[in-house]
C-alpha cells in the first residue's frame, strides 16, 4: 500500500510539474513571442504604406500576410497549450473556448449541454478533466472518423460527471490494447484517478465511442 502511494505521489508530482511548464510555455509563446511578431508586423505595415515601387508594396504585403497567420497559430496554440479561461473563468467557459478552436481546426462538430449549477474546482482538478477531455478529442479527430460529437456535462452536489459520445467508427474493447491511442486512454484513467476521480471508456465497432468522466467536487 505505502509503495502504491509512493507511485501516486510521484505521479502526481511529475503531472503537476509538467502543468506548470506548459503554462509557463503557453504564456512566453503568447506575451514573449506574439508580441515580438506584433511589433514586426507593425513595423511592417508602416513600411509597406511608405513605399511607392509596386513589387516592393506586394512583397511586404505578403510577408504581413505570413505574419498574421503566423500569431494566429500561435495564439491557437498558447490556448491549447493551456487555455486561460481555465483559471479565470471556470471549466466550463475553458472547455468551450476550446470547442471553438477544435471545431474550426477539424471540422468536427461538438454539440454540448452543461444540466445542473457549475461549481468552482479546485485548478489539480480543472486541470486534470480539461486534458481527459483534450485527449478524448483529439483521438476522436484522429481515429474516429465522424464530423459530429456529442458532450454532456451533469453538474450535482458533490460531483461533475461529463460524457462524449464520437458516433465514429468505434473498436473491440478487448483490443484496445493494439489501438494506436491504447496509451492515451491509459493516461486519460491515470489522470483521473490521480485527481481522485475516474474515467472509462466504451466502444462497439460501428456503433461509436462513449468517454465517462466523473470527479468528486
């Protein structure tokens, strides 16, 4: 039992670290890099507006261009990396915050209803249902073949339970364990049960994918 905790501490450890990490990373892409990106392109545009040779005006017009597309794909990025709704405004705004860069980078649809009063969580917590729900995402992007996803989040009095249904191809259970995104369930129940909740995950060929969350709250 002692060693059972050990591992879980040291697990938690390690996942806390790398949370911390990734905000820090999220934070200089968006304050450090994007606004270094800001300021050229400014410089840019105050250039191109000076010049009178028509290639030269192309050229520079082109290059604001890149660099405009550039800063939005870091932008999508530093939210992904660690979404700041998550902090300051709860899960719920942070998760459909989310759903608004998924769907506009996949395609894919997520219809989603949130029963019951939001409550505030703890960040360990917040953090760790934002990643299961992340992950649960983004392997249905890649593997499930679908353009419609279906999430539901049930707010009660001392748990959040959150459901998300593919309507994708699904797989066999039993070989789960030959699935390319074996490794990413695996961590998406480690982290939840390190968070002191659960996540499960049900499948039938044809009939779509289903991911249970729930956490105590």
């Amino acid at each position: 039992m002692e060693n059972a905790a050990s591992k879980n501490q040291i697990s938690s450890y390690i996942i806390q670290a790398q949370e911390e990490e990734i905000k820090r990373i999220s934070l200089e892409l968006h304050e450090g890099v994007g606004q270094n990106l800001f300021s050229i392109l400014t410089g840019l545009q105050i250039v191109e507006a000076g010049i009178g040779q028509d290639h030269l005006k192309n050229y520079l017009h082109e290059m604001t261009q890149l660099i405009e597309k550039t800063m939005q794909e870091i932008r999508l990025l530093s939210v992904e990396l660690y979404p700041p709704a998550l902090t300051s405004l709860g899960l719920l705004p942070a998760i459909k915050s989310y759903l608004r860069v998924y769907t506009s980078t996949f395609g894919i649809l997520v219809e989603i209803k949130s029963a019951g009063i939001e409550k505030s969580i703890p960040e360990a917590g917040s953090i760790a249902v934002f990643r299961v729900c992340q992950e649960a995402l983004a392997n249905i992007a890649k593997y499930a073949d679908t353009s419609h996803v279906k999430m539901e989040m049930i707010w009660r009095e001392n748990e959040l339970k959150i459901s998300i249904f593919d309507f994708g191809i699904g797989f066999q259970e039993e070989d789960l364990e030959k699935k390319p995104y074996s490794l990413g369930i695996v961590l998406m129940k480690e982290r939840m049960l390190l968070a002191g909740g659960q996540c499960r995950v049900y499948s039938k060929i044809g009939e779509g994918t289903s991911i249970e969350i729930s956490l105590p709250i």
